[in-house]
C-alpha cells in the first residue's frame, strides 16, 4: 500500500478530528480571550458614515470622552444571528454606549436583518469595503472592542458574545474602567 | 397502537437492514449462492416495513394523534390537511424517517433494475446500502424516534414553523434528499468493486445512470430550495452560503466532478483510481452535510434541535463509513494508471481540468464552511466567513470552467486537433463578443458584471448550440444524438442560462425599503409604485395584514401586488412576498412594519432575469435524466462495446 493513496484517510481522519473538537468544544467551553496587539493602544482613526442617515458620520474623535463598545457583525454571518439575542439582552446593561460596525456588508441586507431581529445598538456604523475592519484587526465577525474614554482599546473579544462570557471578562473590564475614573 | 406499531416496524427493519449488510457479502465472499440470494428479499421486506413505518408517522399526522410528541411538536388543529404531509418531515426526526425511506426507495431499484448484473457484485452493492441504511435506521430508533408518545394526548399541537407551511417545502426536502441519498448508490458500487477486486470498467458503466439520476435530482432538490428560500425568506436573494446550503453544495460539486470522470473512467479506462475516489467522495459529503445540520456543530437558519448524543452518534457512524471505505480504497485501489494514453491536447485533459476546479471549490467550501470549528481550535475564537469569503473565491474558481467548457464536446478523445476545435468556435466567441458591445451600446450604464454575463452566457450558449448544430449538420439522420450526448447539450446549455441569471441579476438588482403613505407614490428601477393601503384578511389558520400596490410603468398597469404579513394561530409571524415574474424582470413587494398614521414600510426589488437562475437548474435536471435514459446503460453488452461510436463526434464525421 503506497502513502499515496492513504492521503484521503489521513485527509478525512483530520477532518474527523476537527469535527471532534468542535462537538467537545461546543459542550465544555466557552470564548477564550484573546490577546490582541491592539489591547492598551490607542483605537485606530476612522470617519464612517451612519447605517441609517448616510449623509451623517462619525469618527474617532468625536466618540472621545465616555468609553464604548464596538461590536462587528454582518447580516451574512451565521455566528452573529447566534450572538444577537445576547446583544439585544445586555446592550442597556452594559452601561456604556454600543456601537455596531457594519462590516462587508449590505447596508439594505443590515436593515432588513435588524428590521427582523431587533437592533440592540445605539449607533451603527457602515464598513462596507472593510477598510475600518482592517485598521482595528477584524478576523471576522463577530467580534467586540472595549474603548475607554480617551480612545483606548481596553478589551478583545472574537466570536460571539455569550451570557458566560459577559459576566466573566467583558462586565469586570467595563467595571474596571470606571473604577479608574476619578 | 399505531404508533407501537410503526416503532415496532421500525426495528423489524433495522434486523432485515443488518442481514442485507452481513450475510449477502459473507456469501459474495465465500462464494456462496444461497447467503448471495439473501440480497433481495431482504431489501424487499426492510422497504415493506419502513414504507409501513412512514405511512403510520403520515397517518398520525392525518388523524392529528397529539399523543405522539413529534405529531403535537409539529402540527396542530388548524393545519390545512394539506401541509400535513410536509410536516412529516418538518423536523429532525420525520425528516430522518424520511431520509430512509429515500434510501430504501433507491434501494428498491437498484435492486429490481440490475437482474443482468453479476449476481455477486450485486450482492456487494445491496450489502453497502444495507450498511447504510442498518446505520440510519440505529440512529432513529436510539436517538430520533419519531414515535414517542406524550401521554396524557394533548389537546392540541403547537404549529408547524410557518415558513415551512408553502407549496415549496412538500416538493424540496424530498427531492434534495433523493439526490444526496442517491449518490449512495454509486458509493455502493465503489465499494462493492473494491471489495471484490473487479476493478475492470464494467462497474462504471452501471454506476454511470444511477450517478446521473441522483445528481439530477440534487440539481432539482438544490435549485427548490434557492427559489423557496427567494420568495418564502422574504430577503430577495437566491443564495446565502449558509452552512446548510453549502451542506447540499458540496456532494453537488464533487457529484458534478464525478459525472464526467466517470464518462471518461466507461470510455477510456483512465481516472479509475479518482472515479473510486470521487464516488467515495461525494457520498461521504452528503452524510458530512447531514452530520453538520443535526448535530449543533454549525449555527444555520435551518437549525435542527439538537442534542449532543445525535452529534456523537453520526460522527462515528461518519468515521466508519467514510474512513472505513477511504481504508478499503488505501488497500484495494488499482496500483497501475490504466486505459488508453492521451496528449495535453485532448477531453481527457479538459475532464481533468474540470474534475479539478470543481473539486477544489468543493474543497473551498468545505473549509469556509467548517472555519469557525478551526477558529476555535486555533484558539482564535469562532467566525464566520461568510459571502465575502465565498463570494471571492468561488467565481475565481469556475473562470476557467466557464472559459473552458465550449471546448469539451469539440476535443476529441485521447488527441484534440486545436485547429479544428478553434474553428468550430470562433463564430461562438465572435457572437458573444457582438452580444457584449451590443449590450454596452444599448445599456450605456450597465455594469462590467451584467456585461461580464452577457458575454459568459453567450460564450457558454453558443459553443453548445454550435456543436449541437454541428452534429446535426455531419451525422446521418437517427444517429445525430444519443440521449448521453443530448443530456450533456442540455446542461451545458443550462449552465448559460444560469450565468446569465447570476450575473445580470447580481449587477442590475434595485433594491429599497420605503416608506409609504397611503395612496404614495414612489418611483424604483423606472417603475411607479402606488401603495393604497392595509386590510385585514383571513386565511385557514392565519389572520393577515394584506397591502396593495399598484405597479406602473408610465401610464400603463404592469400589475397590482397584494404582499402579506401573516399571523399564524401559534404566534408566530411570517412576511409574504408579492412577486410578478417575468422571463426579463421579477418585481417582488413585501409587506414592512407599519409606520403609523396608515403608513407602511414597504420592501421593492426589481430583479431582471433572476428566474434564469432556476431556469439554468432546470435545464441541468432534464440534461442529467436524458443522459440517464441512455439506451447503452440498460443493455447489457461485452466491454469491447463500452466505446461506443456515437460518443465520438469526430469519428463519426470523418
């Protein structure tokens, strides 16, 4: 028997393998935080134009002052639909003004996903070419900034949101930040 | 009593699925005819119980026996009988029950069609489906039963998912499945080949109808589920890269993969490894699909209750089929390239062009699709990539399939004459090109992508239509086109319809969310849209919100539309679209959230040529039955016979 023509087996055994994980994954864990190259550096500059009043944008700077979160998300990203409810539960009880950027996506498709679902945030930002995404390091979505008043990123979150997750990293980090404030 | 009975049908068919898959391959083994014999009555009588089977879970669902918790989850009083049927398999496991009653049906009829094949191959191939089947059917009665009671009966079920009660859903789930199930046939023949060392060609050419019928069906199945998803869904799109699309994409592109390397594996000999491979291949796809919608391990729309037990249960059942014949294919495997040699120039080489791009988009989706397990395990958190992923990189890999394929039919086997072939198609490429500046002149606005179809599907249209002309031109009347010839003309015609579809529909689409006041007008994509106003309508088991719009183009009434924003008895709401199609233009309305004071929001799409996106399917569908029907498959005839004269176009000419 030639190694040749054992590489579907070991093709499919790694693809088994994955699949596995995923199912054991899905049962014990949880979003695990990643470090970020960002995390204690200021934000990235941008100007972007508003989901729902095109001719409006906002930028960088004018959110300086109070922190707030960004959350990416897309109406093509199946993660997101998942994270939604989560997002709809907790945005008031954050504390701090959420964001959503609109990432490579859709401005009608976002509407009509939010029309359907719900729109958790208090202002939505289009990235519709992904540059911004770009800027801030975005694998894909969905993923959450923490930015504190003077336009730093504080926190990191890739993948969706869960209520664990929440209570475990992102509530201590928004708790954190006020605590710092005088 | 009935539903004890279905159960107890249920498992009487699981012991005749575990004799189907042991003793006729012990015989085909040991050489003995009576453990040989055993094959066919048993796929009979494991068919007789689980049609008895699916007919009490049917019946359940007619009478409304809410003591049956699968019936009460899925229906309840008010559901017109007729979405009764379909809500059989409304779910996990009605579509299960579903999923193997599919496969006893093919079963069935491999079975009673194949009484000229070698009976120990056969004996073989009944025993793999058996196999199977034995798997499926364990896997209901252990984790899935359809027939569980919920006593004390409740007075009355919850509703079936409202987006499920349409026309659309009673044909789509039996048709996809009739085409994934089907590919196991030609997986049965594989393995059967495999397992009995007969690794001559004869077993392609069998194989070859059954391959063809199943990937029509999946074309059928696959092309539904677009048009449902299109004017059921209420988002206007005909595609979403969902995980569970993907799911029934992938065993269509390595099926599609699958049905030319056979064509060359029966008349040439070369590809035998790889049609092994691809059979393997395609069939282990669609139990990879089923594995990723019943087991929770992917987020889809079309999300099946899930439970970890049913995860594990598939998976291993997965490994022991899909290792188990990648295992017997490492062991068995012709060593040796076999069949006639070829040049660079040749069909041989535009097949294996083919069988590439569209194994390797198979592959792509499969990693696009599986990519938020590997972002887990990379421990970079779980993503999705969504249509700016596939939507990339897909069209890059089916350029050179659309650049390619007029060429096809005009290669000759083995050593093409370049010449030859360019000539036949120049006047296809002169015409596309003209179609093209035709079109730029005409729709000075148009975008490079509508362009960009225009000339694909002219390009693609054309070659075809040239070689079919061709044929008719040089070949003596009756012996113009075998049905396998004319199924491939079909399809491939298809494929332009298609094209033209995709691109126009994707570059030229107006999409926009309005708002209107009573009796307002708004102009979209050059049309006017009147909206006069929301009244309250009844239907069997929904009250509706029902507005009209009146369409116009200048002075004249293209049509009125009444779009519908349904409330369902069990609470759940469902949007339903108005379309007015058109071979040219869809103009589909639906019905937004109402805005006070009378007003409305109001969805409008003007999609040109978006039904040429399910035309092209249906013209692949009709091409793979006809090339099913081909005369050269139901005889039997000596291998000597398996190039058969008519496949060769240039021959015949000379």
């Amino acid at each position: 028997m030639s190694l040749g023509r054992l590489l579907p087996f070991i093709g499919f055994a790694l693809i088994v393998a994955l699949l596995v994980f995923g199912l054991r994954w899905n049962r014990t864990h949880d979003m695990n935080w990643v470090p970020s190259p960002l995390i204690n550096k200021p934000a990235p500059e941008f100007t972007l134009p508003l989901l729902y009043d095109s001719t409006k944008s906002v930028s960088r700077k004018e959110l300086l002052g109070k922190p707030w979160l960004l959350n990416v998300f897309g109406s093509w990203c199946v993660t997101c639909q998942d994270e939604h409810p989560v997002l709809m539960t907790y945005a008031k009880k954050f504390g701090v003004q959420l964001i959503g950027l609109n990432w490579k996506d859709d401005p009608d498709a976002a509407k009509r996903w939010l029309a359907q679902f719900g729109n958790p945030y208090d202002t939505i930002l289009v990235d519709t070419d992904g540059k911004a995404g770009i800027d801030f390091g975005v694998y894909g979505a969905p993923e959450t900034f923490l930015v504190d008043g003077q336009g730093v990123v504080r926190y990191k979150h890739i993948g969706n949101l869960t209520p664990e997750s929440i209570a475990r990293e992102l509530d201590p980090a928004i708790a954190r930040l006020r605590t710092e404030r005088p | 009593m009935l539903p004890e009975l279905g159960q107890f049908a249920l498992i009487l068919a699981l012991l005749l699925a575990a004799v189907q898959c042991t003793l006729p391959i012990w015989g085909a083994w040991r050489g003995n005819p009576a453990l040989i014999g055993v094959a066919r009555p048993a796929v009979a009588g494991q068919a007789v119980f689980v049609v008895l089977a699916f007919g009490i879970l049917t019946w359940a669902f007619l009478t409304q026996d809410f003591s049956v918790a699968y019936v009460a989850q899925n229906s309840n009083l008010s559901l017109p009988w007729y979405y009764r049927f379909p809500a059989v398999w409304g779910a996990h496991e009605g579509s299960l029950l579903l999923w193997i009653l599919i496969l006893n049906i093919w079963t069935v009829a491999v079975a009673a069609f194949s009484r000229h094949l070698p009976e120990a191959l056969m004996a073989r191939v009944l025993g793999v489906l058996g196999f199977i089947s034995c798997g499926f059917l364990l896997f209901t009665i252990l984790t899935s039963n359809p027939f569980l009671r919920h006593l004390p009966a409740l007075p009355d079920g919850s509703d079936l998912n409202p987006i499920l009660q349409d026309p659309g859903l009673i044909m789509h789930p039996p048709m996809l499945y009739t085409g994934y199930v089907g590919f196991s046939v030609a997986f049965a023949f594989a393995i059967a080949a495999l397992l009995g060392g007969e690794l001559d060609v004869a077993w392609v050419r069998w194989a070859r109808p059954w391959t063809n019928v199943a990937w029509a069906f999946l074309t059928l199945g696959i092309t539904l589920g677009s048009w449902w998803a299109y004017y059921v869904l209420g988002w206007g799109g005909w595609w979403f890269w969902d995980p569970v699309e993907n799911a029934s994409f992938m065993p269509w592109l390595v099926g599609t993969a699958l049905i030319h390397s056979q064509a060359v594996t029966e008349k040439r000999g070369s590809f035998r490894a790889w049609t092994l491979l691809l059979s393997i291949f395609a069939f282990s796809l669609s139990l990879l699909g089923t594995f990723l919608v019943r087991s929770g391990v992917l987020t889809s729309v079309h999300a099946f209750a899930s439970d970890p037990r049913r995860g594990i249960f598939i998976l291993v059942f997965l490994g022991i089929v899909v290792g188990g014949s990648l295992l017997i294919y490492a062991l068995r495997a012709p060593k040796v390239a076999g069949g006639k040699a070829f040049r660079l120039l040749s069909r041989e080489t535009l097949l294996l062009v083919n069988n590439l791009m569209f194994v390797c988009a198979a592959a792509m989706v499969l990693l696009g699709t599986l990519y938020p397990i590997i972002g887990d395990m990379l421990g970079v958190g779980r993503i999705s990539v969504g249509p700016p992923y596939f939507g990339f990189v897909f069209p890059l890999l089916m350029l050179p399939v659309v650049l390619l394929i007029p060429f096809g039919p005009f290669f000759r086997w083995a050593m093409a004459d370049w010449g030859a072939a360019w000539r036949s198609l120049r006047p296809a490429l002169i015409l596309a090109l003209a179609a093209t500046i035709a079109a730029a002149l005409v729709f000075p606005h148009a975008p490079l992508r509508a362009l960009m179809g225009v000339a694909a599907t002219f390009w693609v249209g054309a070659g075809i239509v040239a070689y079919a002309l061709r044929r008719w031109r040089e070949a003596p009347a009756g012996r113009r086109y075998t049905p396998e010839m004319l199924g491939m003309i079909l399809a491939h015609f298809g494929l332009a319809v298609f094209l033209a579809g995709v691109l126009i529909t994707g570059a030229t689409s107006v999409e926009r969310d309005l708002g209107f006041a009573s009796n307002q007008t708004q102009q979209v994509g050059g049309l006017d849209f009147r909206f006069t106003g929301v009244a309250r309508v009844k239907g069997p088991n929904y009250l509706a919100d029902q507005g009209t719009i009146e369409v116009r183009d200048g002075d004249r009434l293209v049509t009125t539309l009444h779009p519908q924003k349904r409330q369902y008895s069990g609470q759940q709401m469902q949007s339903i679209a108005a379309i007015r199609g058109g071979v040219f233009r869809d103009i589909y309305v639906a019905l937004g959230d109402p805005l006070g004071n009378d007003a409305w929001g109001v969805r409008i799409y003007v999609k040109p040529f978006v039904r040429w996106i399910w035309a092209g399917g249906l013209f692949m569908l009709f091409g793979g039955l006809t090339a099913a029907a081909d005369r050269r498959f139901r005889a039997k005839r000596a291998e000597a016979d398996a190039v058969a004269p008519a496949a060769v176009p240039a021959q015949v000419s000379a």
